[in-house]
C-alpha cells in the first residue's frame, strides 16, 4: 500500500488565456476543474498506473468533501479530517501564446492542535499496513515546519520507507529525519545549497552529497532536460524524448508517484527511475494536472536513455 499525505488539498482550476495581462478583463470558456493538491496528483498517477493507495489528511468545508469524493472515484482509500473553513483553490492561467503559466494560489484552512494530534494518531496506525508513504506539498496555516520530519521519525521504527517532496524549510527540516528519498527539482536544489547549479556533473555531485548523509536517494528533476538520480553506488542522467509540452504542472508529482510504484513492484533503482521519467514525460503531454496514460507511459519508457554519470 502506498499512503499519500494530503495535508493542504486543493481544486485545481486552469483557465487557458491567450495573450493574458494583469489588470484585464477575459470571459473564460476554456477551463479544467480538477481534484489537486501534491499528494493528490501523487494519489491520482499511483492509481492509474494500478497501485493500491491510501490518502490521509484534512479537508474542509463543500470543497473538501468534493475533494475526497474524487479521491474514492479513483479507488483510493482515504481518512481525511474534517476541520473548520473551506479547502483551498488552485488558479492555474495558462497562456498558450506567450508560453507562460500564472497561478494564483489560496492558503486553505488552518489547522490547530486538536486537529494535528487526531491526524497523527491516524497516521500511526496506517503505517501498519503502508510499504511506502508520501510526504508531498505545502503545509496548512499553523501547521510546523517540521511536521515532515517528525512524521519520517515516527515511520522509521516501522519499516517504511518514506519520500519527501518539498521545498524550502520544510524540506531541510524533513531531510534531517534522513527520508528515503528526497525529489528536489533544481531550482528547489540550487536554493538547498545556496548556489546556482548549471552543470550535469556538479548537480549529479550535490545529489550524492545529500546520499552521504543517510538519505538512499535523490532525484532532482530538470524538466525538458530529464532528471539526475544519485544513490550510494550510483549516479544517472535519465535522456527523455522532445515532447509537445501542453501543460508541465504536476510533472514533479507524476515522477513522484511513478518511483513509488515501481519500489512498490521492488523494481530495480533503475528501472523505477525509468518509470518515474515517462510519468513525468507523459503528465507534460496533458492539459490535466497529475494525469498519465498507462499505455503511454510503457511506450515513453523505450524512449527514454540512463547515462551513468562518473564522479
């Protein structure tokens, strides 16, 4: 079973707008309305590639009910706490012509103590039944920066691996606790060693840095440039297919959920990665966020190239 962390959920709202400026009027007739959010994108990508998942965490208000409503669609298991307010919206602008992407993004509810402490009791009990969990996103109002960590502490007696995909605070913090695997992309990278990373050798470097200090994997995403995973032992620049990019929101996520399931299938280092690279290729070829194709992904996963990288 792989358990999902959904603590911040969110409708994702792209609304396509050619030609967009701040400050103008646009009568919208092209848009998609999905269930988003990191681990929902996460939970979404596992279960179409046929995994078994679990999503925990809060929602709130109509929102959030619509939310997980969506989630059980998929088939995914959920426990999600209901808490005051109302479940935040993600607005995506999407401008086809200038070949940018605006987001207007809401903080949703806040969650206090009361809240956090039935959540972990929750949390504790899934683990029993968890192979993998997911700690992905944003964090809620008055939530701590350092839950991540705490929640890698509390797996750890369990036998569960656990990947961290954040940014920021939360993800240095999280890195303490020495999760399985991290998934910066490489602005998130740059900003963890206070330096710009242009190099393939010197981001292939930092990534197996990172493994020296317990954590067994990095990944660092580069979009249409593929993607570097370090190990203890080893080091790859995964080489993936020009694609027609429609939407690239929710690829990182698509990576994330493609990994996870191959640990789940105990694939090699390898070829989990190659599966994580097509999910992301692939969730690129979509305007939906956190959407792959099965089909698809087994097609894009001849196409992509591991170069090992010497250090």
């Amino acid at each position: 079973m792989i358990t999902t962390i959904v603590l911040n959920p969110a409708v994702d709202k792209i609304y396509f707008v050619d030609n967009f400026e701040a400050g103008g009027l646009y009568r919208i007739d092209d848009t998609l309305i999905s269930a988003g959010g990191k681990g929902i994108n996460v939970a979404r990508v596992a279960r179409i590639l046929g995994e078994s998942v679990a999503a925990l965490g809060f929602k709130a208000g109509q929102t959030g009910t619509w939310l997980e409503n969506q989630l059980l669609m998929l088939g995914v298991e959920t426990d999600l706490i209901e808490v005051e307010g109302e479940s935040r919206t993600n607005n995506n602008i999407i401008d086809r012509t200038r070949n940018t992407e605006t987001e207007v993004l809401e903080v949703g509810p806040s969650i206090f103590p009361e809240n956090l402490d039935r959540f972990i009791e929750i949390y504790e009990r899934k683990l029993k039944t968890s192979d993998l969990v997911i700690l992905s996103g944003g964090l809620p109002q008055r939530v701590s920066c350092d839950i991540y960590r705490t929640m890698i502490e509390i797996a750890r007696p369990y036998g569960v691996k656990t990947i961290l995909d954040a940014s920021g605070e939360v993800l240095r913090l999280g890195m303490e606790a020495r999760p399985y695997m991290i998934k910066p992309n490489l602005r998130e990278l740059c900003t963890l060693v206070n330096r710009e990373l242009k190099d393939i050798g010197d981001i292939a470097k930092v990534c197996r840095d990172i493994t020296a200090g317990g954590i067994k994997v990095v990944i660092a995403s580069m979009g249409e440039n593929g993607a570097v995973i370090a190990s203890e032992d080893k080091c790859y620049l995964a080489r993936v297919p020009e694609i027609k990019a429609v939407n690239t929101i929710g690829s990182g996520d698509s990576m994330v959920a493609g990994f996870a399931a191959g640990l789940s299938r105990q694939y090699s280092l390898e070829d989990s990665f190659l599966l994580a690279s097509a999910c992301a290729v692939n969730n690129a070829q979509y305007a939906k966020i956190g959407v792959v194709d099965k089909i698809s992904v087994k097609e894009l996963v001849k196409k992509i190239s591991l170069e090992s990288i010497k250090l």
